[in-house]
C-alpha cells in the first residue's frame, strides 16, 4: 500500500462497508419477511377469531394488502334478494356502493353465494420452506414446452397444479428473466403458489386453462420468435398477464354478473371479470413474501403495472373489433420492425402487437391437436350449459346463445374458429410467419367440425344452428380510437 494516497484507500473501505451494510440490510429484510409469513401460517393453523395473542404475534398487513382484500372479498354475493322483483328494483342499483347504499336504494339485501365453485386456499406453512425441484420435471414436458403438442390434461386428471408452477418457472429461466430484471426465484414460486390457489375449481376457466394460455403465450414467444420484437419487461408481463387473466373466475360470465347484480357488477361497470381478475394480480403482488419484481426500479415497475393492466383488460372480448381492427392497421409497420437485426416498436403498436399476442394465446384451444382441442371444447360447453342452469334456477333472463336445445357443438366450434380465431391469427401471422404451424391446425380442426356436423346432423338442425358464436359479445363502440384509449375506458380504480 506504500505511495498509495490516503484518499483513494478511504474511498475503498467506504465502498466495502456500504457493500456490507447492503447485504446486511438485505438479509435483515429476508428475515422480517419470513418471520412475517411464519406468523401467518401460525394464524392460520392455530389461532381462532377469539383468540387472544401478545403483541409479538400480530400479523401487520400493510395498507396496499388491506385495501386489495377488502376490494375481493365476497365478489360473487347478490347485492338485492333474489325474489325481488326486476320492477320494483331502483334505479339507483347501478350506482351503489356500499351496503347502506344499497339498504337505501332498494331495502331489500341478500347474501346469497352465486359462485359455481368455493375460492381456492393456500396454506402458508407450504410455501415457509417450499421444496420445489426444476428437475422433477418430465422431460417430455421439457421438449414439448415450446410446442403446440404439449397435453395439459395429465396434469388436469391428477389435479397436480404443482408441475404447471414449475414449469412456469422453467419458462422464466429458458427466457433469462431471472437475471436480466434481477427476479428473486423463491418469491416468483410462492407467487404462483397464491395466485393458483386463487383459481376455482370450474370447469373451463381454471387454473388448468391459464397454464394453457401461458404456455401458448411461450409458443409464441420461442418458437414463433415474438421475443425479437420484444424487451424482457414485456416478455415478464406478458407471462404473469397469461398466468393471471382469468383469477377467480366463477364460470359465471360478465352478461351473468351484471344480470344477477352481483357486488362484483355494482364494483366494475365495465369489463366486470377482467377488472376482478386484474384486483387479484395486484393483490397477490402486494404481499411482501409474494413480490418477486420487488428489484425492479421505480419506472420499470409503473410500466410492468401498466402492461399487466391493459393485458388482462384486453382479454375482455367487448374488446375483440377494436384490437382486431387496430392489428389490421399496424402489421405493415410491425412486420417492417420484425424483419430488423433490432426493431423498434412505437409505443401504440406495441401495445397493439402485444395485446394481439395475449388475445390469441386466450383463444388458443383450436390450434392444439384435435384430440386435445375436443376436449377443451366439451369443457367450455359444460361451463356455458351450467351457467344457463344457474340462469333458469334464479329466473334470470337466459341468455340466447346457451340454450342447450339450440346448441350444436361442432357448429359453435366452427364460429370459433371463424368468426374470432381465424381473422385474428391471419393477421398475427402476417407479422410472426411461425404462426403458420398454429394456422395449419386450426383449418384442420376446422375441417374436422365441418364433417361432424354434415355427418351427424339434418341440414334443417344445421341451418337453424345460430350463426353466432357463444364467445361473440357486444362490442364497445369503435370510434377508431387507438387500443389503448378503449383499454383506458375500462379501467375501473385508475
């Protein structure tokens, strides 16, 4: 150290002590966090509404969790008493916010469970010390991550939603994400873990359908190459979009909700489901032990927020037209940007591009093989026929299109297809040629519910089959605004 000036070797010990003090203090608030989740599972397992605890005991929710669980609590409850008549509701129903609101409104409240299935729950003690191995995984499922050809449905029939977690996480790591946004991984698991568990057990829309959705989005991202238009932050909240976009979802869509006005309806008045959806995302990431994006800068995280946002909203098929049209307007540029050693997207055409991106992954059932594509179909039928039965069983106005004397399976397929799959996937591939091996499938089950219907059925039961998808929707007026203007609309807590 001789000749070495005094400065320079003060500036080095400040440097290591602040180095220490970080790790220090980073440690000290893994500690905190733990602790904190061990007195949660205490409560959990041990501690009943009467107990009383000292004070060292005490669960300490932070304001941001307490809001998030106070907005999802109870969502799918009936806000007026089912054998009150439509006449004699007021008029103020629709503006109503709390139950004195509604006392006031309509005197006349019911607390009736509407859901078709009990919300999910996670035990803490799983997730205090979880033992997850990456290597557990198949390896077959490992080849066939990035394929159209992998079959979820093993895991469905073992109601294993384990291995979907992992190979979530398998997803994040073949993608770098851990190490590009400095992603924590034991966080990311035990998010996964609580935002699963916030899955209901229904028959299409569970947890089963959104590591489908997930790993098409992968598809798209790997084999299709999407990641080349794409940085890692938009590549992470396309994932956790995909992996939370339909949470808590009761089988009963938005037509249902606002119908049987549910608190979830007198809560949202626009997008109702996807807006829910959205509260238990946000939910599940403002829990300490659960925020794995917590390194991310102040920036990045606004804009991750912000993605997830208008990612899950654009699952709201009111929304279908507008995404559609705006696809339609920007490919040219895109596909220009795509063919680039390093594109560079605009801001409204990447939003479009991706919001594209996370509506084909939603409607990705008929670009499977058609053994794992029937099933998928029979599953949304059985979710339909059971809403219509919750209709007729509440003298609920029926909805139309799910009258089972009016449904033809393999005709509402072929709507499907045609009617929204098709014209969205021809305008994806113009920019993503790879999209063509999703193309080819579709046409090809497209072809296969064309010769069941002629096989099986009269022309007459065919021609009096509707036209009209039972996924078609009123869509929300387009006045040629951009996507994210119409996303922008449907937000409901800004």
């Amino acid at each position: 150290m001789d000749g070495v000036h005094p400065k320079i070797i003060e500036d080095a010990l400040k440097n290591e002590l602040n180095k220490e003090i970080s790790f220090l203090n980073t440690e000290l608030n893994s500690l905190e966090l733990e602790i904190e989740l061990i007195k949660k599972a205490f409560h959990q397992d041990f501690v009943g509404p009467r107990d009383l605890l000292p004070n060292e005991l005490a669960i300490v929710a932070t304001a941001e969790v307490k809001l998030f669980e106070k907005m999802i609590e109870s969502a799918f409850v009936l806000t007026i008493k089912t054998d009150l008549k439509i006449s004699e509701i007021s008029g103020n129903v629709q503006t109503i916010r709390t139950k004195d609101a509604i006392e006031k409104a309509t005197t006349a409240v019911g607390s009736e469970e509407i859901a078709l299935a009990l919300p999910g729950l996670l035990f803490y003690r799983d997730i205090l010390a979880p033992m997850y191995n990456l290597n557990s995984i198949p390896q077959a499922d490992l080849d066939f991550l990035p394929s159209l050809k992998f079959n979820i449905f093993r895991y469905l029939e073992a109601e294993d939603v384990e291995c979907p977690r992992l190979l979530i996480m398998t997803m994040f790591h073949n993608l770098k994400l851990f190490d590009s946004l400095r992603l924590d991984q034991l966080r990311l698991y035990r998010f996964l873990s609580l935002i699963s568990s916030r899955y209901r057990n229904v028959p299409f829309h569970n947890w089963f359908h959104a590591f489908n959705v997930t790993q098409t989005m992968y598809f798209f991202l790997t084999t299709c190459n999407a990641q080349h238009l794409l940085r890692p932050l938009e590549i992470l909240a396309l994932l956790v979009a995909t992996i939370c976009h339909d949470a808590d979802h009761p089988g009963l869509n938005n037509s249902f909700q606002t119908k049987a006005y549910t608190k979830l309806a007198t809560m949202h008045k626009k997008s109702v489901l996807e807006n829910h959806h959205l509260l238990h995302a946000c939910y599940a990431l403002s829990n300490p032990e659960c925020n794995f994006i917590q390194h991310l800068d102040p920036l990045e995280k606004d804009k991750f927020m912000r993605y997830l946002r208008d990612f899950i909203l654009a699952t709201d098929l009111s929304l279908h037209g507008i995404i559609l049209r705006n696809m339609k307007e920007s490919k040219k540029n895109i596909s220009k940007q795509y063919q680039k050693a390093n594109p560079v997207l605009d801001s409204e055409d990447l939003i479009t591009f991706m919001c594209c991106l996370v509506k084909c992954a939603d409607l990705s059932n008929e670009i499977r093989p058609n053994k794992i594509a029937k099933r998928w179909a029979s599953m949304v039928m059985q979710e339909f026929l059971r809403q219509n039965q919750k209709e007729t069983d509440m003298c609920l106005p029926i909805t139309p299109f799910m009258d089972p004397s009016k449904v033809i399976i393999a005709k509402e397929e072929m709507n499907f297809i045609t009617n929204l799959c098709l014209p969205l996937y021809k305008t994806l591939e113009v920019i993503l040629p790879a999209i063509s091996i999703a193309m080819k499938k579709m046409n090809k089950n497209l072809d296969h519910w064309n010769s069941r219907l002629n096989h099986f059925y009269s022309v007459e039961q065919v021609q009096t089959a509707s036209d009209q998808s039972i996924w078609e929707r009123k869509q929300v007026k387009d006045t040629k605004q951009k996507v994210s203007e119409a996303i922008g609309r449907q937000v409901s807590h800004k």
